[in-house]
C-alpha cells in the first residue's frame, strides 16, 4: 500500500542544502530551530484563550506599546531556540531595546545573526484573530569567534540570506525563501511536522485587494489618498472597486494578498512621518519574500531591501504586494512631488 506522500520542512531544508556543495549545514540547522520555535509558539497561542496568559505583561516595550504575555513568551522561546541551535551569534529582537549576542564558544563561532518580530499584530491575540512570527536571517560581517557587533544587524536587506514567516491562523504555515523562490509548509497537527504544501510561491501581477488602516485617511499623504480612491472607483478592465481588506496583523493580511493578489500599504502620516512598520524584522523580511514571489515592496520611493538601516528599530513606510498595484502607487505619489 502507497503511504501518506508529504515532505517536512526537515527534509526540505536538507535537500536544499545538498544543491550547495560547500553548505556546511549551519543555515539548515538555524531554520529548523525556527521551526522547531514556531511550533512551540503555535502552541501556545492556540491555548491563549485557555490559560492566563492573555494581558498585559506589566511592561512596556522599547517603541511605547504595551507588551503581552504572549510577545515575551515567544521572544523568549526565539532566543533559547536559537541559542541551543549554536548557528547564531546574535539576535535584534522587536521587545528588546538592544541586540541579543551570544557569548559562549559555540555561538560566538557562528556566522548568521538574526532580526526577529517574535509575534507580530499580537493586539489581536485576545480577539482570536491571526498573528504570526517574522525572521530574518543575515551573515555577520564581524570575525567569527568575536561577539556580534551592531553592524552584523545594520545590514541592508538585500543581504538577506533568508526569511520568513510564521502565520497562526485557521492553520498554522511557515513560509521562507533562502533567495531561490518561496516555499509555503503547513503545520499537520497530527504528527506535528510542517509539511511543504506551497511550492515555489508566486503571487498575481494583479490584484483586487488593498489593506490600508484607512481611519487615518485624513493623516494620508495626498498621494495615497488619490490611490484609495482610484481603488474605489469603478473600471470593468481592471476589475475595480477593488475590495479593502485590513485584518491589522500584518503577517495575515500580507498573506492573504501573496496568496490572492493585492497590496499592502502603511504609509508615513502626519503623525508618523516615518510610518509605522520596522524595517529590520518586519519589513525586510517580508519584502524579500514579496520580491522572491515576483511581488514587489518599496518605502513608496525606494526599493526596502536597499535601505541601509541606522538603527535596530527603525520605521519605515511599506508598500508592498503585486508589482502592478505598487507600481501604480508610486505613481500617485511622485506626481505629488513633481
Ligand atoms: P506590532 O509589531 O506591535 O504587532 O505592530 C505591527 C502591526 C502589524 O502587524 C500591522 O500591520 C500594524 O501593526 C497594524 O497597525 P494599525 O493598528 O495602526 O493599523
Ligand atoms: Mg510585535
């Protein structure tokens, strides 16, 4: 009799890396301690409604927003997954003010640090709505052996060796590229295993979603006003009104669109000129993905994995999805500046 045919995000990982001839395992070893992360975190969030762990945590973290239970539960089990891998020297976390090194032999050896949002839109915990995990995965640039200095984190995006995500939804999926396309594993509870169920993701050139937070329309610049409402007008060709879609968490709601086609856009407004999203372990990583689909992702002038970041938590605006939607954008907004 024919077995159950699947392939774990395991055997994926090391069939990946036999195509490298001189891979010596240590990039393997780091995203299977990811995944190995993510399913402890999976786990807890499906009991968040079960045990006390819902609340504040006390804290408040380093950007002024309210810390949960959950953020420093996964923060924590991001740094003991990736410590006891011994593939990382070091991690930039979004709850932690400053980077995480590592100082025992073993990971001061290591040759990949990380940047991490270890539950990304967890103010919808409490809502059982969808929240996730990014990573994103750089080579060190200072020796091997030396403790990781600020510039291992400060690296553009286009530096990338991988990334992902994790999305706690209906079901649970961790979706990476190591810059070879992207590959999209769900998490077969059964046998606790993410078993690969997207191969070599593409998302449409064309979409007919946006996801904006359009409460703070009048905080918009002009140009992003304009694009709203040209998705609202009705054009039979390109199948507008286009449907708004905002779940709030932006792991789900970038899904969504990779998956269907649309665009995702936080924009600077008037109160944060520098919008709201963090380059480092949110938008990077998710551009690289975006970009690895054929998908596009830019700060609305400039391409975000060629951002050359200045510090651990900087904000960027973020626009990303289907080329043809952002391209359109981009439009609306340089001819506001001309
Ligand atoms: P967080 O990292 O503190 O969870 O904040 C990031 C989240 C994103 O997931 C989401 O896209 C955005 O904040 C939503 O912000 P807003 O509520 O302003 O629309
Ligand atoms: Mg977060």
């Amino acid at each position: 009799m024919k077995g159950y045919q699947i392939k774990t995000l395991n055997e994926f990982i090391i069939e990946k890396q036999t195509e490298f001839a001189f891979a010596r395992g240590e990039l393997s070893g780091l995203l299977q301690h990811i995944g190995i992360a993510a399913k402890i975190i999976n786990k807890k969030v499906n009991k968040a409604g079960l045990v006390d762990i819902l609340g504040e945590a006390g804290a408040t973290n380093i950007q002024g927003e309210d810390q949960k239970k959950l953020d420093v539960f996964s923060h924590d089990q991001m740094v003991q997954s990736l410590k006891s891998s011994c593939d990382c020297c070091g991690i930039a976390s979004e709850e932690n003010e400053g980077a995480i090194t590592f100082d025992d032999e073993m990971s001061k050896d290591a040759s990949y640090v990380i940047c991490t949002d270890p539950l990304d839109g967890s103010s919808n915990i409490d809502v059982n709505v969808s929240v996730g995990t990014i990573f994103s995965i750089y080579r060190r640039v200072s020796p091997k052996g030396t403790e990781p200095m600020l510039e291992d984190f400060l690296q553009p995006g286009i530096k990338q060796v991988a990334a992902g995500y994790i999305i706690y939804g209906s079901s649970t999926m961790l979706v990476y590229t190591t810059g070879k396309g992207v590959n999209g594993f769900t998490l077969d509870p059964s046998i606790g295993e993410f078993c690969l169920s997207h191969p070599r993701m593409q998302t449409p050139k064309d979409g007919l979603i946006y996801s904006i937070n359009e409460g703070n329309y009048v905080k918009f610049p002009e140009g992003v006003k304009k694009y709203i409402k040209y998705c609202q007008v009705i054009d039979k060709d390109t199948g507008r009104p286009y449907s708004s879609r905002y779940i709030g968490s932006l792991v789900a709601d970038f899904h969504r669109n990779l998956l269907k086609g649309g665009i995702f856009i936080y924009p600077q407004t008037a109160s944060a000129p520098k919008g709201k999203l963090r380059l480092l372990y949110e938008c990077n990583p998710v551009g690289f993905i975006a970009e690895q689909a054929g998908g596009k992702a830019t700060d609305g002038f400039r391409r975000i994995l060629e951002i050359k970041p200045e510090s651990l938590h900087q904000r960027t605006p973020f626009y990303t999805g289907s080329i043809n939607m952002v391209n359109k954008v981009e439009e609306f907004l340089q001819s506001e500046i001309m």
